[in-house]
C-alpha cells in the first residue's frame, strides 16, 4: 500500500503529530473566520507555500497536491458560479482550496505509525468511561492487514468470473466477497483465540 | 439494545474484516464519478452493506474504524484519497453521515434481530443510507463552501439516482447472502435464540 508519507528531516517532520494537528486547526479557523477580509487569503496562502518550501517538500509537491483537488475545485466553481457573484465563488473556492491543501501537509511529514500513537493518546481519556483502548488498537492492527486479504480475495473471484464468462453484476462480485470475508473474520477469530485474545 | 456494546473478538474482526472490504470497494474498478470530489462509489454500498448485515453497533464500529485509518494518512477512499486534508475539504460531512446512517440501517433492517426482510433492508438502506447520510452531508458542504442550503441540496440530487441504485444492489445482496450464507448476520453483541433457530432452518433447508 502507498502511504502518502514523504520522508524529511525538517521541522514540521520532526514536529509532534498532536501539536501538528492542533496548529493546522488553529491556522483553518483562523482562515475561516477571516475569510471577508482582503488580506486573509493571500496571506494564507503565502503561509502555505513558505511551509511546503521550509518542509523541503518543494514547489512540485504542492503543486501535486493542487492537481489531486482539481475535481473539487471544479465542481465547487461549477456550482458557486451559477448561485453565487463570481468574487465570491473564487473567494470560497480558494479557502477550501487552501485548508485542504495545509492539512496535505501533516499527513506528507507524519509517518502513520506516529498518528495513530496521537489518536492513541487522544483516546485515552475515554478509559474513564472504560472503553477499552487497547482493543481500538487492535481492530485498526487488524484492519490494515485484512485489506491486501481482502483485495486478494477481489481478484480471484473477478479472475475466476472472467475465466467462465459470467457477465459482470456488482451482487455477482459482491456476495462471493462477502462470503468469502466473513468465513475469513471467523477462521481470524478462532486464531486470535486460540492464541488467547478474547 | 444495550446502551453500551460490548465487542467479542468475534466481533472485531467482522469489524476490522468490513472496514477493510469498505477499502477494496474504493480500490480502481470501483465506480467514480467527478474523481470522487463527492462520494458516489461503490463505497456508499459498503456502508449499507455493513448496516444490513452486521447491525448498528458493529456497522457503525467498522465505518468509524475506516474513517480513522484514512484519517490518519491510508490513501483508502476512492480515488486514492486519504489524510486529513479529505475532513477539511467539502465531503466531511457526508463521512460522518456514513458512520450515522450505518448506524440507522443497523437498527431499521436488523432491529430485534430477526432473519433480514428484503424489505426492511430496502427501507433501512434508504433512511439511514440516502436520508440520513445526506442530511448530515448537505448542512456541512453548504458551511464548508459558502454555497446557500438548497443551492447545495439541489446539486446533491445529482447523485440520488445512483444512490437509489445502491439501494437497490444493497438488498438483494442482502438477501442473496442471507440464503448463501446465514452465519454472516449472527449476533454476538446481543445474540438471541430466535435468529439462529431461524438460521439453522435456513441452512438445513433441503432446497
């Protein structure tokens, strides 16, 4: 699986995961609650680039990360334009297109072993309400591990349909996944269980 | 239906199996429209899916647990989406919608736990996954964009054709899985008599 992490060194990277979070949460509602004054998104935007060049993610990051948001950009113009004066819709179109670009940042300069810890350590406080962390760990564990399962699953049944010539019908693909998942969620937890997980 | 789940480890994995069908479902071969900038993929016929087949808890458990891992930076939704930036940008509400209207399906088409009728599937999958979704999605992507409510309601209804289609794939799958394989709806978080009497009948069926 492709993680979005792009490897560094710098201080974003190096920064803690939760301070990151609750920085880029800070700099959202600061952009949205200025949002009707002139220099709030220009200067929001100047912000956002000095931090993906200071990040050492480079101009061509960010300019990726422009092109992977091109389809909201289009359909939230199409939309604002017809509804909307035409200043407002670049305007609001362009401080979506600002916070969905900062919060790409923290996901570029933090490993995803380093945010699950942060969302560990932001559940914690439901202990006293005695839900039992430990086993959130584990269903995320065990999710990322199921899913190349699961795609493997996928392609057998799409190949052995192709190799008979079953004409293609999403419940013709999505029943034997199913099947085939659950039986697999039950051999899981007999394994898990045998090994003493309960 | 207690107040507080209690999950065996049986039940975490069907929620940790699900969450991960719901990213297969995401993967290329999917169907996505406008790249995915508002959710119509095969992804919102996970989220019936689970509703309908694993209850409310369990169903909203699995979305929740899916949500975390894209959260946290997997490029899982369709399209290749993923990290923070997807809950900053216009569809964060439709995500939250998932994990409520899994929940609502959950409680309609699997309320008492009886063996699934197509129709209350039909009828859960449409509140839980076209209403409820919708009126949790709309309010957030109307505040998000700066577009007017029923400017942004009115665009929405661009996808209520497919959705209505997923409604449609979503029981008889339903269905189809309940004759094909009647342990997949068993209930351990409160497991009763009655479902796997009906279960044991079904797969003792001489048909």
């Amino acid at each position: 699986m492709i993680a979005l992490y792009h490897p560094g060194t710098s201080v974003l990277h190096r920064m803690p995961a939760g301070a990151k979070v609750l920085v880029f949460a800070a700099l959202a509602l600061a952009i949205t609650v200025t949002t009707g004054t002139v220099w709030s998104l220009p200067l929001a935007g100047v912000i956002t680039v000095a931090l993906y060049m200071c990040s050492g993610l480079g101009i061509l990051t960010l300019l990726r990360q422009l092109y992977t948001s091109r389809w909201i950009v289009l359909v939230m113009l199409v939309s604002q334009v017809i509804f909307l004066p035409l200043m407002d819709a670049i305007t609001n179109t362009s401080r979506v297109l600002v916070v969905i670009v900062l919060a790409a940042l923290i996901t570029l300069t933090t490993r995803i072993p380093a945010l699950l810890d942060a969302t560990d350590h932001a559940l914690a406080p439901l202990r006293r309400l005695r839900v039992n962390t430990a086993a959130i760990g584990l269903l995320l564990a065990l999710t990322m591990t199921a899913i190349p399962v699961i795609s493997g699953f996928a392609s057998q049944i799409r190949e052995a349909q192709r190799a008979r010539g079953v004409p293609v019908r999403p419940q013709r693909f999505v029943v034997p996944l199913l099947v085939m998942s659950l039986k697999h969620s039950d051999e899981l937890a007999d394994a898990l269980t045998a090994r003493g997980i309960e | 239906m207690g107040i507080r789940p209690t999950f065996s480890i049986r039940d975490i994995t069907r929620i940790a199996v699900f969450a991960a069908i719901l990213a297969v479902l995401g993967l290329p071969g999917a169907i996505t429209v406008f790249g995915g900038a508002v959710p119509i993929t095969a992804q919102t016929l996970g989220v019936m899916l689970a509703g309908a087949i694993l209850g409310p808890w369990r169903a909203a458990a699995a979305i929740l647990v899916f949500e975390v891992l894209v959260l946290v930076g997997l490029p899982l939704l369709s399209g290749g989406r993923g990290g923070i930036a997807v809950f900053a940008g216009p569809s964060v509400g439709y995500l939250i919608g998932w994990i409520v209207g899994a929940f609502v399906i959950g409680l309609i088409a699997r309320s008492g736990n009886r063996e699934p009728r197509w129709w209350r599937t039909a009828l859960g999958c449409a509140i839980g996954g076209i209403v409820v979704v919708y009126a949790i999605g709309i309010p957030f992507q109307s505040l998000i964009t700066g577009l007017p409510l029923a400017q942004t309601a009115l665009f929405s209804t661009a996808f209520l054709p497919g959705d209505i289609a997923k409604v449609i794939v979503a029981t008889l799958v339903t269905q189809a899985l309940w004759r094909a394989y009647p342990r997949a709806f068993e209930q351990t978080v409160r497991s009763t008599p009655e479902l796997r009497v009906a279960a044991y009948n079904k797969s003792s069926d001489p048909e």
